[in-house]
C-alpha cells in the first residue's frame, strides 16, 4: 500500500531534520512573544512608576510652597508665638493648632486619641490644611469596638479628680532635654530613625509586625482589648502584639496597657498622618534624640521621653536582650491589684474602663519597679527615681 502522506518518501534522518526544525520555529515564536510580554510589562511599569514619581513630586512642590507661605505668616507674628516643644514630657502643642481650635470649636469625633491636654481642630479644617499640603485624602476613623463611652475628644485632667484616692498619680519633672521644632514642620510626619548599621549580632528582630505595613495599615484604628490579651485572627496588628507581650511575665493590665500604647504607635509609624499621630498618648510623641540618632524600633516605645534618650544614647554598651527583658518586665502601670480594668458597655460588649485608659495613656500613670532602677542606675540620669519607682497596689488600699 502507498502511503498519502506528504513526507512518505523522506528517509528517517530528514524527518528528523524537519521535526528539529519546527521545534526551533517553535521555540523561537515562544521566547519573541515571551520577549514582547515582558517589554510591555517593562513598559508599563515605567509608565506607573513615572506618573507615582510626578504625584509624589507635585505634592512635594506644593508643600514646599505651603511651607514657604507659613514662614511668612510666622516672621510675622515671631513675637507672639512660641515654637512648639519636641521632647516634651506635657501635653504642649503647637500655637497655630490651639489657634485653631479656638476659631473652630469643634472637636474630633474619634476613639480616645487626645491624652491630656492635645486637642486637635476642626476635623474640616484640618482635612483643608493637610489636603492643600499635601494633595491626599485625610480620613479620620469614627467610633471603634471595645470602648463604647471612651469614645471622643476629651481633657483627661478633669475627670482625674474622679479617680480612687490611692491612685492619685504623682507629679513627674519635665524632661530636661528640650529642643525647639519649627513651627512649619508638621509634628506627625517627623519618624525616629530606626537604623543601628549593619550588624546583625546587634539588635534581635523586635516589632517584627513593621515589616508588613500593608496588612498593618489594614487593621482598625484602635484594636478591642480583648484582642491584646487572648489574641486573635481578625486583627493581624494585635495579634502580632499580643504574641509579643505575652512572652514576658506581666499581668493583664500591663498587657492591655502596653498593647494598646504599642498598637496606636504602630499604626502611626507606618502610616504618618494627623489622625494616626492624634491617637499617641503625649509621652509617645517622638523626641529630637530619636528622629536623629539611630537606634531599635523597640526603644521607641520606652514610656518616659527622658529614659527614652537616656537608653537610645547608650544601648550599645549593653546586652540588648536582657536590658530589654528587665525593662518589658519592670514596668508597672499604677492600677490596684486584682482591680477590673474592662466594663460591658450597653451592647453587653467588654471595653476598656474610663478610668483605667486614664491612667495608662498619661506618663505619670506608669512606674518602674526597683530590679530595674537598682540594676541601671546610670539610665536614670535626669529622672525623679523616687516619683518613678512603683509599688504594688491592693484592692483593699483603694478607698
């Protein structure tokens, strides 16, 4: 039988011959339309990546302008204003923002972000000024869970008054180490830097949850306390937190406590803005030390501003680990023992008492005990040791 086939007559090594052949036209239509796929890909992130470049630098521009505009503003008026404190230890803000809520009179309606006396304009108005500086969207979050009557601009010294007698929080000296900040830089986008060189035998991984701040800017405003102290997979920021704490031996309101503090500093570092900076507690805002010298990211959370310095300047000269550890362990917030720190709001849902968020996000309301105080005295250079040191407080010491 004759076959039909078109390549019947070819010997076995032509077929191979064409087989090979098409294999290689094959191939090399294969890697031209890889090639071209990728061009355009290259392409099109150029594309992107140019057009990102010229937003970012035209909201540069306009805040350099915007700048320029308040420096005239305040040559103007240089005798009558006073530059806003840095590493303050109280409540000071800055006189154009206190200007501000005097005119608007208004007040933020956000979970417990003002501590002391920080109060924060018109939200109106502070979303047109930070809007024309910078060209983004300012949003501010609204009522959170987990702290029901908490929530709202407040001043926190007129309910101290309120609090039980034994803990009357005492009087703490101002830091001594006080730097002036230019009125015409905003306070929120100023960030410690955290940079201690190249050496990793220097400095263990701490708040490892900074790595990822897209799932870290996705999380809530304000976390619910029952996510610090049992976890929790809804919230990756408090459950990367409470995982943390929870490996030093502290009671539960050291863990709310310093979760919470922890929580609101983390949203702000990743994520610079008025809202998030309104949120810290005043002791957390940033001193000149950290925004110019580089040091852990966990010293930041240090809860005395002069402390705070006084261990970025000299954590090299110790065992990072254990000074860390004797300090996570050491610090106390002043809050009888045995004393309920959470209440059911009227949706029969645990949120954080009034009073005790009083006492945590004021400076004054934490201690340190005596195993830290005695073991680096040199770190308290500048303190009142006596005001700072804790001691334990009992439920029946409460009147």
């Amino acid at each position: 039988m004759v076959s039909n086939r078109p390549n019947a007559s070819l010997t076995s090594s032509e077929k191979k011959r064409l087989r090979d052949r098409r294999a290689q036209e094959n191939l090399r239509k294969k890697r031209e339309n890889r090639i071209r796929y990728l061009e355009e890909r290259v392409e099109f992130s150029f594309v992107g990546k140019n057009d990102l470049l010229r937003a970012r630098q035209d909201q540069l521009r306009n805040m350099i302008a915007a700048w320029d505009a308040d420096e005239i503003g305040v040559a103007s008026s240089v005798t009558s204003q006073q530059p806003r404190r840095l590493e303050n230890v109280g409540p000071d803000i800055n006189p154009r923002t206190a200007c501000q809520c005097d005119q608007q009179g208004k007040e933020l309606a956000a979970t417990p972000n003002s501590v002391g006396d920080f109060e924060i304009a018109d939200l109106n108005g502070q979303t047109e000024t930070f809007t024309r500086t910078t060209g983004l969207t300012l949003e501010y979050a609204g009522a959170d869970p987990g702290l029901g009557h908490l929530n709202g601009v407040q001043r926190v010294e007129a309910t101290v008054p309120n609090l039980p007698l034994a803990i009357q929080l005492p009087e703490l000296p101002h830091s001594s180490a006080v730097h002036a900040l230019p009125s015409t830089v905003p306070a929120w986008c100023l960030v410690p830097m955290n940079e201690y060189g190249h050496d990793p035998s220097l400095m263990p991984a701490t708040s490892p949850w900074l790595t990822r701040p897209e799932l870290v800017i996705a999380c809530p405003p304000v976390p619910a306390p029952l996510d610090l102290l049992h976890g929790t997979r809804r919230n990756y920021l408090a459950n990367e937190i409470h995982c943390a704490i929870r490996r030093r031996a502290i009671r539960d309101a050291e863990c709310v406590a310093l979760g919470w503090l922890s929580y609101v500093y983390s949203k702000w570092r990743v994520s610079p803005n008025p809202a998030t900076f309104a949120r810290l507690a005043p002791f957390q805002q940033p001193v000149m030390t950290q925004i110019q010298q580089g040091h852990p990211t966990a010293l930041d959370n240090v809860i005395w501003p002069q402390l705070r310095v006084n261990i970025i300047r000299n954590w090299t000269k110790y065992d990072f680990a254990e000074l860390t550890g004797y300090l996570g362990c050491c610090t106390k917030v002043r809050w009888p023992w045995g004393e309920d720190m959470l209440e059911r709001d009227a949706d029969d849902n645990l949120q954080i008492r009034q009073e005790f968020y009083e006492v945590f996000t004021r400076e004054s309301g934490w201690g340190l005990t005596s195993e830290f105080i005695d073991k680096y005295p040199e770190l308290m250079e500048g303190l009142d040791v006596e005001a700072l040191r804790s001691r334990m407080i009992l439920p029946s010491e409460v009147e």
